[in-house]
C-alpha cells in the first residue's frame, strides 16, 4: 500500500463507488489489443492507429557512444518515451553507455524513423531496434527437416531425451543397450514426444569426454534402426563434426550443439550442406569446467550476446535462419540464481527471432530450490515447463514424457487459446 500511494499519490482513500467496472486488462499481443478495441466497437482505421499504442516496450542497447546516447536520448524524448543513460554521458567523463528505452510501440517505430535521418551510426542503430521489435512479436512458424514438418505456431514441441551413457545425471546406463535405447525411443513417441534427442556423451557437471569411435558407436545403431520405428525427428546431441554427420547420415534431422558451435567448427557447414535443423546452446565453459564458480556480469546480455553471435556464424555459412533454434544452457555453467534469472527473462530472448528451446527437466537448480534429489524432480520439471510455455517456449526438452505433454497441452490451451 505505501508503494501504491507513492507510485499513484491520487489514490483515493476509502470507498468508492464501482459502477463502470474498471479494472487493468492483461494485453500481451497486438492480437489481443484488437480484440480488445474491437469489443469496444473501434473501426478498422482506428485499430491501426491506437493498437500500437496500447503495448508498452523497454529495450536495451549495449556499448553507445556518448554522442549516439545524447541524440538518442533526446530524440526519444520528442517521441513522448523516456532513455535512460549513464550519468557520465553528461560530463564526457565516460565514452561510451549502455542506454534503456522506454515507451510504446508507436513512439518506438516514430524513433526509429527519426533516427534514420541521423549522424553517428544512428541509421544502424534505428535498424536494430526496429529489428528487436519485429522479432519480438512474430508470430512463430513452421519448421522443415527432412521430410517433417513442425508447426510452432500450433502448440508447444516436446523433445524426449534418449541418453545412450553410462553416466548421464538422470538416466546414466539405463539405455546403453541398443534394444533397451529403441523401445524407450518408440515408447517416448506413444507418449507424443514431437522429437528425440540422441546423445552419446554426457555433459552433467564434471564428466568426463568420450572418444569420437565410442561415441559414434553408441549413437549410430540407434539412430539408425529407431529412424525406421518412428515418424518423428530425432535430434543429435553432440558438438563432434564427426559424430553429427555420421548421425545425419543415419537418419537423424536435427544436431543440437551445446557448445553452440565453439568445439564443433565445421557444424554449420555440414547443417547448410544436409538442410537439418540445428540447436545452438549458451554453456560457460566445458562440462569439465562449466560449474566451477560461473560468474556474469550480466547473465542474459551475455547469453543473448553469445547466441546472436554464433548464429550469425550459422548464418554465414548458409544455414537459413528458419533452422535455427537457441537455447540459454539451463545448468550449464550458471548458478541456481543464474537459471532462475533465465527462466523469469526467457521473453528477451525473442528478440534475436529465432526458435526457443528450453531444457530445464530435472537439472540441478529444481533440486537445490526443493531439496530434492534427481529422480523425485518431476513436479518441479513440471512447474519450469509450463513456465517456460508462458514465457515463449516453443520446444521443451524432458525426461518425462507422458507427464510433460500433458503439461504442455494444458498449459497451451491457457496461452494460446
């Protein structure tokens, strides 16, 4: 209440009257800002004009120097929005800042064109905002590997995992056999898994590397015979070039790389080369490394930094841009707080306009937050993966199929209607 009287210093005392039913609408889209004017009874014309108006944006840009901030800044404000930047701009005391604007998407689409007109590289910096925009409220779309089709824009995707590894955290030696591995695959199907993702090598906290014939060998015969049981995509976990395209070749449709392309260099050549769907993952260092004091100075800049980069490098050597899917690393290289950070900004990462993965199924920070162990985490994979849906996840990678598509499609029907 007295963050209210501060914040609203008109806030009347008392009670009042309610006879006009007034209350704050929750608008996440353009599509339900029109519904909402049109339930008023607002004419096309008018549709076009207020929706933009209706939808309030913050965005912010990295590394400005104080000449782009100052212009920026005022621009913004002859807009009707509000830039925030660095103190030390005023006093050339700094070189360069990073900037926060704040307004509606008209007033933002209004700055972008003044920008336009710009010294200072401020034309390219209009094309980047107008960029984050347009990515951020796209509507999702269909995907193509192979012969399969995935239609995003229709619900949720559930990616099973299938871990062929004597020592994965959750399921370590459980389908080491071929036989055990491809009945878990078609079961994971039945369950309606949309995807199955194949890796040969663990890459829990702490293990160790498998070598490149160990690791063909345990994925190869399983790709191969589960490709002809069932009609689905199955990914391959690897960041191997080698192991990647013996997996292609056997029949798989995806490579999900969760090195996001450092270890694996020629990866994107081999994804442009076949057309398959590729996943480029965040991870701090190596899975030998990666949760030996993780630190960020700002987690997701740095993860939406790292992700734009290496799928620009996807993007140069020809993959298309509708292959491309990311994923911020869920528990790799990052803290309890650092996940948990991730899962509440997941929306930013919209703004790069690519596909969203999110695997969060029985890792570590769900443990640690209900002092549960691994395999009594289903609960807590539960309430990230509907999370995630809410937050604009279009695929979900699980242990625990059966369980997840339901999750899923319920929480589908609340978001997407």
């Amino acid at each position: 209440m007295l963050l209210a009287k501060k914040l609203y210093p008109l806030l009347i005392e008392g009670e009042v009257e309610l006879s006009h039913n007034v209350r704050v609408l929750i608008l996440n889209s353009q599509g339900d800002i029109r519904n909402a004017l049109k339930e008023v009874g607002v004419d096309s014309k008018g549709l076009k004009i207020m929706a933009p108006k209706a939808i309030f944006r913050t965005i912010k840009l990295e590394g400005l120097d104080a000449r782009q901030a100052n212009v920026l800044k005022q621009e913004m404000l002859s807009c009707g929005g509000e830039a925030a930047i660095s103190k030390t701009v005023y006093d050339l005391t700094k070189e360069c800042t990073d900037a926060i604007l704040m307004g509606t998407i008209a007033q933002l689409v209004r700055l972008c064109k003044k920008l336009m007109r710009q010294p200072f590289g401020l034309e390219m910096i209009s094309k980047e905002i107008g960029n984050a925009l347009k990515n951020y409220d796209i509507k999702t779309h269909v995907i193509k590997t192979g012969k399969f089709e995935l239609d995003l824009s229709e619900r949720t995707h559930i990616m099973g995992i299938l871990n062929v590894t004597p020592d994965s955290f959750s399921d370590g030696g459980s389908y080491l056999d071929t036989a055990a591995a491809i009945s878990r695959g078609i079961s994971m199907v039945e369950e309606g898994a949309d995807i199955i993702d194949i890796g040969g090598e663990s890459s829990r906290p702490g293990a160790e590397g498998v070598g490149l014939r160990e690791e063909i060998e345990r994925v190869v015969p399983v790709i191969k015979e589960l490709a002809c049981e069932i009609d689905c995509p199955i990914s391959i976990d690897t960041y191997k070039t080698e192991v990647a395209e013996r997996a292609l070749e056997a029949g798989a449709a995806i490579v999900n790389d969760i090195s996001g392309l450092r270890m694996g260099k020629e990866i994107p050549e081999l994804v442009a080369k076949t057309g398959t769907l590729l996943v480029i993952m965040h991870m701090q260092g190596t899975p030998q490394t990666m949760q030996k004091s993780p630190h960020y100075e700002c987690v997701m800049g740095e993860i939406m930094s790292f992700l734009r980069i290496q799928a620009e490098v996807a993007l140069k050597a020809g993959v298309q841009k509708d292959k491309i899917i990311i994923d911020p690393g869920i528990g790799f290289g990052k803290t309890r707080e650092h996940n948990l950070e991730i899962m509440r900004k997941i929306p930013e990462l919209k703004s790069l306009g690519y596909s969203i993965l999110m695997g969060t199924s029985r890792k570590s920070f769900i443990g640690t937050t209900l002092g549960l162990p691994v395999e009594d985490r289903l609960e807590g994979t539960a309430a990230t993966v509907a999370y995630s849906i809410v937050q604009g996840a279009n695929i979900v990678r699980v242990h625990d199929v059966k369980e997840m598509v339901r999750v899923a499609r319920m929480t589908d029907a609340m978001v997407r209607g």
